[in-house]
C-alpha cells in the first residue's frame, strides 16, 4: 500500500528537469521511483551503510549516470545544488515520531528550491482511548505473578512507556480525534502539547489510548495506519498506556493531554 500511494505521488508530481532528494533514502526505493517516473536527477541520502544498497539498485536499474549518493546526517550535508522536490518514508508509527518534523523544516531551508515541493506534504494526528487485553498486559504482566515479586516496580516504567501495538477498530471506546494537523516543511516548536475530551460511546475497560496517523503525501493521495482501514498501511499504532485499567460507562467524559519534544523522541501522556 505504501508503496503504490508514493508512486501514484510522484509520477503525478514529478518532471523532466526535476533533481529529487530522497531524504533518509534507506534502500532508496522512493528516489528510485522518481527516476523511472522520468526526473533528470536523484540525489540520495541516509547516514546508514543501507545506501550501498541504494547504490547498487540504483545502478543495476541503469539509472548510476542520474543519480548522486551521500552517506551522512542530513542536518550535515551540503548538497551540491537545489533541488525541486523532497520525498522521505520518515513517517513513524504515530506520525511525527520518527524526526520528520525536524527532518523536513531543514530540508525546506536548506535544500528546496522556492517553488518545490516536498512529499508527504502534511500529517494528521488522531487519538482515541481503546480497550484491548494485549494491551493491558503489556502493563499488567510485571504484577500477575509470572515474575518474581522483586520485579513488580517495572510495572510503573512499563506504564509510561509508548508501545508499538495492533488494535482491533472493535477496543476503541469512541470516536478518534484529530489532535493536530502537522504541515511538513514548516518549523515546530520543539516542545508541543494537545488535548482532546472522548465520550465513551459504551460501557468498558479503559486500558489508555492509541495513536495513529492520517498522511496526506499529495493532494488527494493519502496513507494512514488507522485500525481496521481500508487498504491500510501494514504499520502499528502508538499505544499509551494507563498504570491500571479504570471501568468506563457510556456517556463518560476521558480528558487526555499529550506532550511532545520531538527532537528529542520524547512523549508524555495525562488521562483524566
């Protein structure tokens, strides 16, 4: 799925005299579909040695004379020219918290020409509380016994510890909310905060809250790792945990505030 949305991005973006920059290019897939949709130039970077696998897929794909490679931080680098559009795969789990927001505002600066553009273009971030026995586990397997007792005080870390997670759409407690539109490219403050207030749609268990993402790549092409999706990407949600799950009836107000220092990949959550 991932795949196919960026391809119906690109060749509906890209032109002939276009230089593109795969930002975090890993096996340089993106920059690659730029290149067979018909860019003058790729330009590829990632700080891993991954790129000696872009180098040589680039290469055996016949496109070594069109496409340039740097191993480096990209916060580091000085590219050789402007180029017209940015594409990065930087999209974590619940959107923002793989260094995308950082990422993409340096890029626009430093390496954008005036009038380019940059793919993803913009990122939703939804939440919604969820009860899910898997997840309660995840907290609650420190005190059940199946540890030695002197281990239990893991319990409390465990709880204020985001998880990667597959919950079911059937253990959300209501409706998502949108916390925040993020647009790429634009500077963030390095500290962010948002709240939301749920009302429980039924009686249940509250074990915390999930996180996901709703990408809008470009115009009307989206991505979205939201539980029970159509034509999802095969990605996890974010799950926030609560120390202890906590009854819910029908009708009930849950107050969450999420706090964000994304240079950082740090993330603190309050229910009430």
């Amino acid at each position: 799925v991932k795949v196919q949305r960026y391809r119906d991005a690109i060749v509906r973006i890209i032109c002939p005299d276009h230089v593109v920059l795969d930002l975090g290019c890993g096996s340089g897939l993106l920059g690659l579909l730029a290149l067979r949709a018909g860019a003058q130039k790729a330009i590829f970077v990632d700080e891993g040695a991954v790129i000696e696998v872009a180098r040589r897929t680039v290469s055996e794909a016949g496109f070594a004379d069109r496409a340039e490679f740097f191993q480096a931080n990209s916060f580091e680098l000085s590219l050789p020219e402007p180029v017209d559009v940015v594409v990065c795969d930087h999209v974590g789990y619940f959107g923002f918290d793989y260094g995308v927001l950082a990422l993409l505002a340096d890029a626009k600066q430093r390496f954008l020409k005036p009038s380019g553009i940059i793919v993803p273009s913009a990122i939703d971030v939804l939440l919604a509380p969820v009860e899910s026995e898997p997840c309660r586990n995840l907290v609650a397997r420190w005190r059940d016994g199946s540890v030695p007792e002197d281990f239990d005080w893991l319990g409390n870390a465990a709880a204020n510890t985001r998880r990667a997670v597959e919950i079911e759409p059937k253990g959300l407690l209501s409706e998502a909310f949108v916390l925040a539109t993020l647009r790429l490219g634009e500077e963030a403050d390095p500290y962010l905060s948002w709240s939301a207030e749920f009302r429980c749609a039924r009686d249940g268990t509250l074990d915390g809250v999930v996180g996901w993402f709703d990408c809008k790549l470009i115009d009307d092409i989206r991505m979205t790792n939201e539980p029970g999706a159509a034509e999802r990407l095969d990605r996890p949600q974010a799950f926030l945990p609560l120390e202890r799950p906590v009854s819910v009836s029908e009708g009930e107000a849950i107050r969450v505030t999420v706090m964000v220092r994304h240079l950082d990949n740090v993330i603190g959550w309050v229910v009430e």
